[in-house]
C-alpha cells in the first residue's frame, strides 16, 4: 500500500463527508493505493455514525473510537499502530488542512528520501491570539531541539512507515513528533509550506493553554531525550557544584574567624553571619540534588528500556 492517511477527530462530523471526498478524489487521479485510518477521539456528536456510513461508501476506510477524549497524542498513536502504507500522512480533520499537498509530500519522502516532512502553514487564517503565540513557541522549540521547522504544530505531515512504527507519542507531546524521530535515528527532516484553509465548520477544540502545556512538554521532552539515560549527569553535577559552592563559602567564612582569633580581635559568632546560613543551605541543597541523581540513576538501570535500541539492517 502506498499511503496511509491518520485522522484524529473530535465533534468533526459535518467536515468528515467532504474530506473524505476531497482525499479520494487526489489518490484516484494520482493512482495511489491508500487507506484512510479515522480516530474518533470521544467525540458527543453523530461523528462515529458519519464514519460507519463513510466505511460503507469508501472502502479504504478504518475507524477507531474511543470510549471517552484522551487527546490528539493518544488519537494519533492508535492510527500509528495500525497503518501499514509506506509513507504515512497526518492531518486534521477540520478542513484547515489540503489533501492536495499529498502527492508532493508522498515524492518527498519515497523519492528525495526524507524520513519526515512536516507542513509549514506560511500563511494562516487563524486569529492573532493564536498566531503570535505559536511564532514565539515555535521559536522556542527550534531552540531547543536544533531542528530548524517554522510550524512544528502542524497537523498536516509526512512519514516513513518506520517512522511512526518507533516513536510513542503520549500526553501532549503530537506537537514533538520530529523531536521524538530525531532521538529515535530519523535526522532526514525537512518542512513544506502547505496551504491553509478557513475553518468552514465547528470551532477550534484548543485553547490558550496548549502554549502554556507545549511549553511545559517541551522542557519535558528536552531534559528525557538529554538526560532520561544518564541522569546523574544531569543531578549529579549540578549538585556537587553547588556542594562545593557551599563547602567553601563555609570553609571561608571560619577561616575568617580563626584569622581574626589568631590577632587577638574578638571576632563575632559565625552564626551570627547570614552568609553562613546560606552556604549551610547551598550545601544541603547540592547533597540533595546529587542523591536525587543517585536513585534517578538506580531507577534508569532497573528500567525495561535501559538498553532500548533499533537494528536499521543486518546481515
């Protein structure tokens, strides 16, 4: 099978009929043979019934429901498992995004050879609240991660097969699934400015605390992929640091005193010094944090994914 297109929907029932149209439409005139994988993410509307009808009007069609909304991660991870296209596409199902950007998408990966393109709404039909926002937070996660994409929040993208097969995608964290390949061995990635269309039906699901969750997962996925292996590395050396900080300031401050003392000046009571507390604190702080790098360090052995790796080939 050549493509295998992933929906996550939620309340989309009114967009479902015409998308699905417009994607049969381009894999027919481009003979590509496709699937087109529907993630009912608990929607409260008709959109399962929509989709039952669809599956008996397009062949191509698989639908899976969820019981209740567990969120477009969750949504997309289910489609991931079941796909079996080569090249595998995401996109919303709100009609924002263009199943004709699809044939390009489909030759840049099978013939220039990238593991992922991800879509790069250039120019958006979303209001200022959202688009100042999302420049700053993608400004932020190309910071961050080093891979230079102006949208990584963009439904609209392009996989290998063996792509979507290797990451897992949980909580909130579709917004980094080139993160995730990049850790994962897929360094081929690349972005295509794509169309952006008005919202024709419904309402927009997210609100302005996806910025503040992104941003929150974003330092999340960046500390696991630098240091979920190797935390001692991370707790380990700030919290010696800041020991030693402590040590010495302390070290420093009664050898004041003995200074002092060995003069025959009546030197005050160290503790009467709130440097001294302070180092006294820092030090505490910098045992804590090395101990805390210990027992991170003891779990990552004990863990199931310690020696996680993927065989690209092999003779």
């Amino acid at each position: 099978m050549d493509i295998s297109v992933v929906v996550p929907l939620y309340n989309e029932e009114e967009s479902l009929p015409e998308l699905l149209a417009w994607i049969d439409r381009v894999m027919q005139a481009n003979s590509f043979s496709y699937e087109v994988v529907l993630v009912d993410d608990g929607s409260n509307d008709t959109s399962w019934t929509v989709i039952e009808d669809l599956q008996t009007k397009y062949s191509s069609v698989r639908g899976i429901k969820f019981r209740r909304n567990y969120g477009k991660s969750a949504a997309l991870f289910s489609g991931f498992e079941i796909v079996e296209g080569d090249v595998v596409i995401t996109m919303d199902a709100d009609l924002q995004d263009s199943p004709d950007e699809i044939p390009e998408l489909y030759r840049m990966i099978t013939e220039d050879g990238f593991d992922l393109v991800s879509g790069w709404k250039q120019k958006r039909y979303d209001p200022i609240s959202k688009t100042i926002p999302s420049k700053f937070f993608n400004r932020t996660a190309r910071a961050m991660s080093g891979i230079k994409l102006h949208d990584f929040n963009c439904g609209l993208k392009a996989y290998k097969n063996k792509v979507v097969k290797s990451v897992e995608v949980y909580g909130e964290m579709h917004r980094y699934i080139p993160i995730l390949a990049k850790e994962a061995g897929f360094v081929k990635i690349t972005e295509k400015v794509v169309q952006h269309q008005e919202r024709k039906y419904g309402v927009t699901k997210f609100g302005l605390s996806r910025f503040i969750n992104g941003f929150l997962d974003l330092l999340s996925i960046s500390f696991i992929s630098k240091f979920g292996k190797k935390p001692m590395h991370f707790f380990g050396l700030l919290g010696t640091f800041m020991f030693l900080v402590g040590f010495f300031a302390s070290a420093w401050i009664g050898f004041q005193k003995l200074y002092s003392m060995s003069l025959g000046e009546i030197a005050p009571r160290i503790t009467n010094s709130p440097y001294f507390f302070i180092a006294l604190t820092t030090m505490i702080i910098g045992t804590q944090l090395f101990l805390t790098g210990f027992i991170a360090e003891l779990v990552s052995r004990s863990s199931s994914e310690r020696n996680t790796y993927q065989i690209e080939k092999e003779i």
